[in-house]
C-alpha cells in the first residue's frame, strides 16, 4: 500500500507543512503559553476492510518557551501525548513507530546525524529516517527563507527573552544567523534539491560573511 504522509509541526507564530513531494507554510497564533502542536493530516492507515482511511489529528502539549531543558524533553511529549490519538484512529504499531521517529527527528541536536546518514544512500521514503529528514526540513523551512526567517526570529527572541536574555539577544546577531544556515539549515532530500534550497541559504551566507567582513 502506499502511504501518504503529510506532517505539520508549528514553531513560533508560524508553522511549516510538507507532503513527501511538497513544502508549504502557513501561519497560527503564538500565545503567552505557547503550544507545541504536532498535526499530522491525510495519513493513510490500515484496517480491516479498509485500504485508505485519512486521519486528522491533533497532539498539543504546553511548551513555556525556550529551548529543551533535556534531550527531545519537548519532541518527547509531543510524542507521549500523540500516542492514545494515534492508537484510536486505529494506526497500526509499524505506522505509529514511524510517526513518533519523525517527531522526535525534529531536536536540533540531532538533525546532522540524521542528514549525514541519508546522504550515504539512495533517498526512499520506504526508509523512516528519509522521512525524518523531510520533516526535519519542513521544521525549519520558514526560518531559513529570507522573507519569513526575520520576523520569526524576532519572534523567538521576544519568547525567550523571560527567562533567557543573553540567548534572546543573541539570536538576533548575524553571526548567530550565520551559525544556523551552517549547521541546522540542512537540506538532503530530493525535494529541497528542486526547490533550490541550498542555493538559497548559500546566497544568505554569502551576504551575511560580506557584512561582517565590511565590519572588521
């Protein structure tokens, strides 16, 4: 059978949302307790008697801001609290192994692992950390296009700057901007090729490295 995986994963003020074969984004509403959503539509599970049933649904767990205090602590109970609406939509355990790998793909540091390894292969979807990486690149789509990266970014640095001031300030510097495209800017599939990702965060760097070099 084949299956169709659609995965919405929201960040602040925004979120991005990816098919295998297409990147989109769209927008939500930020509030003071933001809400970490994963929203996984039209996937395709398996019952009796039933080849293709699409599947809507929702995971939220209140996210306070900031960054993980622990290793995937928010990737993980988005994850935990997915699980009873996964298993009532009737997804089979294979289909929901998947979907929580994908989810918990999105911690930062773990993103290069993930990419390195794909590029050693052939890209099939048949393979969950092929997905993953799709997923992965849906995450942080918005913020790494230019038109939409500054105002989520400045976004971030409002949401973190409570609790995290010197981090909130620092993300708003072009070095901290340059870091990001470097390293979690990643893009291996198939479909970020097409679309000219990395030429797009090539043109960024090379812009961002001119100005600092013009401030030495």
């Amino acid at each position: 059978m084949v299956k169709c995986w659609r995965f919405h994963t929201a960040g602040v003020r925004s979120s991005k949302l990816l098919s295998p074969t297409t990147f989109g984004i769209s927008s939500s509403k930020s509030t003071p307790f933001r809400v970490f959503f994963t929203h996984v539509l039209g996937f395709c599970c398996r019952r009796p008697k039933t080849d293709h049933l699409g599947v809507s649904f929702r995971s939220a767990a209140t996210h306070p801001g900031g960054s993980n205090a622990t290793p995937s602590e928010f990737e993980t109970r988005a994850v935990a609290d997915l699980q009873p609406l996964m298993q009532s939509a009737g997804l089979y355990p294979d289909d929901r192994d998947v979907l929580s790998h994908c989810i918990l793909a999105t911690d930062p540091t773990r993103v290069k692992a993930f990419h390195s390894e794909v590029r050693t292969r052939t890209f099939d979807l048949g393979q969950r950390d092929c997905l993953a990486v799709l997923v992965q690149e849906a995450d942080i789509l918005a913020s790494t296009l230019l038109r939409t990266q500054v105002s989520l970014t400045q976004a971030l640095s409002l949401e973190w700057a409570p609790t995290q001031p010197i981090a909130a300030e620092r993300l708003l510097l072009p070095h901290n901007r340059l870091q990001f495209l470097e390293h979690v800017a990643l893009f291996s599939s198939p479909a970020a090729l097409i679309l000219g990702l990395d030429k797009v965060k090539g043109r960024q760097m090379s812009n961002i490295k001119h100005r600092l070099n013009q401030t030495v």
